[in-house]
C-alpha cells in the first residue's frame, strides 16, 4: 500500500491517565503497542488528554515498537483540558467530514456526542472491560444510544461479547472479539540467555523458597485479601516462601486507599509482614524483570474479569498462572495445561491448594509455563492483535 493513500484512523483514548507514557493504564498500553503496526496501513493519530507524565513520542516508551518505516510514525496529539470537558474538546478536535475511522477507547459515554459532530465517519468503540457498561458510568438509555451510532463494537473477550449480546441483543451483529496481546519480545523468560538480573533483585532470587508473585491494582474487585490470606497456609507448610504484591490503589505509584492500607493490616494481624512484599505499581519495563523472578504468578480476582493482561504478561515471561474462573480469564488461562483455575466456591482455600500443588510438583509448574509462553506466541502477541484490527477496518474501507 502507497503510504500517501492511506486512510485515517483517530484514536480517541479515555483521557484518564497520560498517553503516550511509561507508567499508565492497561487501555494506554494497549493502544501504545497495537497501533504501530497499523502505521504502514494507515495514518493514525492517537488523542489523549494532556497531563503530567506525558511523553513526546513512543520513542521515550518502554516496550513500545515505533517500528520506523516509510510511512512514518503513530502521531500523538495531547488536549489542554479536565477530565471533565475533555470528551468534548477530543470530539471538537477531529476533523470534520471524510469518510475515517475514529475508534473510541473504553468510553461508550463518549460515542454519541462524536457521532452527532462526525456523522460520516465510521466510529469504533473498543471496549476493555464492563465497567463502564453500567451506572455509574453511563445509565441504559445512553449506553443503548452509544451502541445503536457505533458503526462497530470490538470487545476483548468472548465473555465480554456474551455479556454485552445478552443485555443488547439487537446490537449483537456489531460485536466482534480481539483479543489483547503481550509485547513477547520483551516479555520473555527468565532463562532467556538475553536476561541479566537486575542487582536489586538478586537477593529475591537468592530467596532459598517459591516466589509467588501478585501484580495488578489493590482494589477490593481483584481478590488480593483472599489471596493473603491463602498465603497463610502456603508459609505453614513452605515457611521460606515469599508473595510479591506488586501494585497500587491505581495506575500510579504512591496512591494508597484504605482498601490498600487494609491489606498491610491484614499481613501483620496474620503475622505474614516478612513473608509478603508490597511494592508500588512499576512501568512495564521494570514489571517485566520481576515476572522473571517468579515461580507462580497469582491472579485472585473475585469479580468478573473481562480478561486480564497481566494472566498474559506472566505466561509470556514462562511462569505458570494461577487464576480464579471468571469472566474472560478461561479464554486466556487453559486449565492444567498453562495454569490452574480456581473456582469461587470456597476461594481461600482453592488458592492456597493450588499454589501448594505447583510447588510440591515443579516439573509439572514448569511445564504450565512452557505451555503459557507456547501460546502467548500463537495467539497472544500485539502483532495478532493489530493483523485482528487491520483485517476488522479492511472490511469497511472497501
């Protein structure tokens, strides 16, 4: 394709954290990592909101590909403005008329407004998680409004397409699933021959026991309570262990809410305060040295996950996966074959005897791993995810 003739693709992205950035949300780094691809293809410009931590280009990105060519790079644009006037400042920015793609990003609240300004373009919305489906995001007659307008839903999971088909039927002919990827080139295994432990990390892999690792936001949803508490028979049985939390309240490092502060209470009532580690949410390129240190990596959520990057980050990295069967993370995490799945049904407990079990059988830990980082390759990387995108816009521009 003659890079001049490509078609124009705007990139409306939530505004709530910085893009492009190291330290962001899971949505920001998805995008960061998907839309290089899409350069050679077509002209796409990424609209963020401008904010403390925002970086001029991807080049500053750790992980990111600008993947350098003819065609040039991923144009990002930064809007002056609050969080609350920014969907209409992003909807006033894009140009009028013409017949582009502007994909909205995780906001279906965002959907009708720029449709009612860019009636003739196509307009996307990609939705990351349920959360904003429902009150008190966005109330039903505003989210059936934003899906009626939307020429076009992707989701990233089948649970999540069910979920949506169920409650809007008439819209299910709309929805299609691609799924998220990983950034395999980096996130690889710790006996990579390219991997150099870091110096701060060479007493965790000098730790004489297991070393569980947990990494995601500390909030309620996310199951991490039960986790510790699950890591209190795991020490009575292997006292050397050590569980890394790794994450804070949100996608910033020294934000800590009560629910947050109630896991470290939690951790010295069960006398657990050297046995468990908190450290604060990473950027990606640091995170990814502390995958390879694990033995198990745990993902506890209690609430349907629409999918769970951080199940594909650490298979990537070759550590088997504990998880909780819910939502979109079966589709991810294949049972006795990448990892295991807990049920809810008497969750502590389902925790604990699975992190036992891959710890008293190794061979069959690292097997999982083995098998997780197998399929991170053959349907997990964020070159599938953009060929899935590239194909989905093809069918609309012919």
């Amino acid at each position: 394709m003659r890079c001049l003739t490509r078609p124009s693709v705007y990139v409306v992205t939530p505004g709530t954290y910085p893009i492009p950035a190291n330290l962001t949300g899971s949505v920001e780094l998805s995008v960061m990592q998907t839309f290089p691809y899409l350069v050679p293809f077509y002209q796409v410009t990424v609209i963020g909101r401008k904010q403390q931590g925002v970086l001029p280009s991807l080049d500053q990105v750790a992980l990111a590909r600008n993947l350098d060519g003819d065609c040039g790079k991923v144009n990002f644009v930064q809007i002056p403005s609050t969080i609350k006037d920014y969907p209409e400042k992003a909807a006033r920015y894009l140009p009028p008329g013409g017949k582009s793609i502007i994909q909205v990003e995780n906001r279906p609240a965002y959907v009708s407004r720029i449709k009612e300004r860019h009636p003739l373009s196509l307009i996307w919305l990609n939705l990351h998680s349920i959360t904003f489906l429902a009150p008190p995001k966005i109330n039903h007659h505003a989210l059936r409004k934003a899906l009626s307008v939307a020429d076009r839903i992707t989701v990233n999971s089948e649970f999540l397409k069910q979920h949506l088909s169920r409650r809007f039927p008439a819209f299910q002919h709309k929805i299609g699933v691609n799924y998220p990827g990983v950034n395999h080139l980096h996130y690889i295994p710790r006996h990579d021959p390219k991997i150099i432990p870091p110096r701060e990390t060479h007493a965790v892999l000098a730790s004489p026991g297991p070393v569980i690792l947990y990494v995601g936001r500390l909030k309620k949803i996310k199951g991490v309570a039960h986790l510790i508490r699950a890591f209190a028979s795991v020490v009575s049985v292997f006292p050397t262990a050590r569980l890394h939390v790794i994450g804070s309240s949100d996608y910033t490092p020294h934000k800590e809410s009560t629910y947050a502060l109630s896991l470290k209470t939690l951790t010295l009532a069960l006398g657990l305060e050297k046995s468990i580690l908190f450290r604060p949410h990473m950027p990606a390129g640091e995170l990814v040295k502390w995958y390879q240190l694990g033995n198990i990596f745990v993902c506890p959520s209690i609430a349907d996950e629409a999918f769970g990057l951080v199940n594909l980050e650490a298979m990537a990295c070759g550590i088997p996966v504990i998880a909780t069967r819910v939502g979109g993370v079966p589709e991810v995490v294949e049972h006795n074959h990448s990892g295991l799945l807990v049920p809810l049904e008497h969750h502590v407990e389902g925790l604990a005897g699975a992190i036992l079990a891959l710890i008293n059988h190794p061979e069959k830990a690292r097997l999982y791993g083995m098998n997780g980082r197998a399929r991170v390759l053959e349907k997990f990387t964020w070159q599938h995810t953009a060929e899935r995108l590239k194909q989905d816009y093809q069918t609309y521009f012919q």
